[in-house]
C-alpha cells in the first residue's frame, strides 16, 4: 500500500514538475517573439540605414584617374560600407533606367554623355542620420577642398529611415515590457502551486531542525535547472517557428547576425533562470514564515 503511495507521489512530483516547466515555456516563448522581433528590426534597421547613399561631384578639371585615385583612399575610411566609382555610362543608366531611354538622352546632347564621372558611398548604420551624415560631409570637403565640388544626399530619406524605425523600436520595447511583467506574474503563480504541494514536506524540515538555507537550496537550484530547461525549450520553439515562417514566405527572410542570436539566447536563459529563482525565493520564505496550523 505504502509503495503505491509512493508511486502516486513520484508522479504527481514529475507532472507537477512537467507542468511548470511547459508553462514557463510558453512564457519565455512569448517573451522570445517580442524580443526577437525587436532584435530583428534592429537588424533591419541597419540594413535599411546602409542602404542609403550618398555621391560626391567633383570639379570639371579632374580626370578619371585622380577620382578613382580618391575612391581608394575613402575605402580606408571608417565611416563607409561601401565606396564605389561610377562611370558616366553607368551613371546615365542607373538614371534613365532603361536602354531606350539612354538612347534618347544621349541624342538630346547629340551622343554626348552630360553627366560626369562620380564617387557613390553607403555608410555605416552608426553614421546613417542627420548629424552623421552632416559631419561627414564636412569631413568630405575638408579632406579634399579642390577636388570635391559637391556632396550630395537625400536629406528626406536620412531623415525618415531613422524616424520610422525609432517609433516601431518603442513600440515593440513597449510591448516587451508589458509582456514581461505579465510573465512575472505567471510564472510567480505558476511556481507557487507547484511549491504548495510541498508545503508539508518543507515545514517538516523546519520542525525537525534544518535551517532557512538548507531548506531552500534544493529548492532554488531546481528553480535555475527549471528556467534553464525551459528556456532552451522556449528557444527551440522559437527557432522552429522562424524555420517554418521562412520556408511559408519566400520574399521575406527571418535572419540574424551571430551576435543577435546569441543576444536573444542568452536573453531569454537569464530572464527564464532569474525570474525562477527569484519566484521561488519568495514563495519559499511564505512557507517557512507560515505557522503549522496556517499551512491546512
């Protein structure tokens, strides 16, 4: 009878076990969602941001060569992604767009090319808005005041890039905070039923002469095995989730840096470790300050 007993109990500690550590799961998942996808703005944020270009015109006395020799020494430049001549030819083409309309241009000018030779740059997210995109500029004209004649970019587009992205940033920050304090609260719930089961099994340590410490730590080490296993679960659905979303959607891809993901992996581990340890602090001094008779 007593091993039947005992049989049900080791169960019922498994599934009690089972149960919360699913139910954190699904919390840190959601938790994963909102904080991958501010991770991945971020992520396309930069890669909008250098996408943006800039150009240099220079004066009419320079030749192909002195503006190629230019080209190279801006790519030693840490403000770049990308520097790059362009000819008149591909100039003219990346502006009419099509060949039949270079033709027309071309005989406007009686077979003329009137654009000239021209150096194209991207920068780097960190320098793609106002102040950076003036400040290099600046540093453009200072560098060469008798080469460059002109740098030009789209101020609106600068502008609108780093606008656009700032307000859905907070907006996702936002809903990660709310997300997060409910989580607290589910997962603080959560941990609690699980240790009102044991209520007993705690305060007969108690009466028997352990200590507050000695209590707790099988506890609470069971806690950070529990946040750590339910965020690689959380992890793994996560992960599955953006594998099924880019094979459902060919025209858009869910990728991230190296460093992004092990940002929002180890995100996610310490939020799911923390948020058990510290739930099961708290449940644990209510049971050990609980009179014998408060714990029916």
């Amino acid at each position: 009878m007593s091993s039947t007993a005992e049989k049900y109990s080791k169960r019922g500690v498994r599934t009690s076990y089972i149960s919360t550590v699913i139910g954190i799961s699904l919390v840190l998942f959601m938790i994963g969602l909102v904080l991958g996808g501010v991770l991945g703005l971020d992520n396309l944020q930069r890669k909008a941001k250098e996408s943006l270009k800039g150009d240099l015109f220079f004066k009419p006395e320079l030749n192909e060569a002195d503006i190629k020799q230019i080209e190279q020494e801006l790519k030693t430049w840490d403000q770049f992604v990308e520097v790059y001549f362009v000819s008149p030819d591909r100039a003219i083409e990346e502006f009419s767009g099509s060949g039949e309309k270079t033709d027309e241009i071309l005989a406007i000018f009686e077979g003329e090319n009137p654009l000239p030779p021209t150096v194209s740059f991207r920068p780097k997210a960190e320098h793609a808005n106002k102040a950076g995109m003036e400040k290099i500029k600046t540093e453009l004209l200072a560098a060469y005041p008798g080469e460059i004649d002109e740098v030009n970019y789209d101020k609106e587009s600068v502008e609108s890039v780093n606008l656009g992205f700032s307000q859905f940033v907070f907006l996702f920050l936002a809903v990660a905070l709310l997300l997060i304090i409910v989580a607290v609260a589910m997962i603080n719930n959560t941990i609690r039923l699980a240790l009102y089961s044991k209520r007993f099994t705690i305060k007969t340590m108690q009466l028997v002469g352990a200590t507050s410490s000695f209590i707790r730590r099988p506890f609470l080490l069971q806690s950070i095995l529990q946040g750590a296993v339910s965020a690689l679960i959380g992890i793994a659905l996560l992960m599955t989730l953006f594998y099924a979303l880019n094979n459902v959607f060919d025209s858009y891809e869910i990728s991230y840096s190296l460093e992004t993901f092990l940002l929002l992996v180890s995100s996610l581990m310490i939020i799911g470790i923390i948020i058990t340890f510290v739930s099961t602090w708290f449940a644990l001094n209510k049971y050990l300050r609980m009179q014998l008779d408060d714990l029916y």
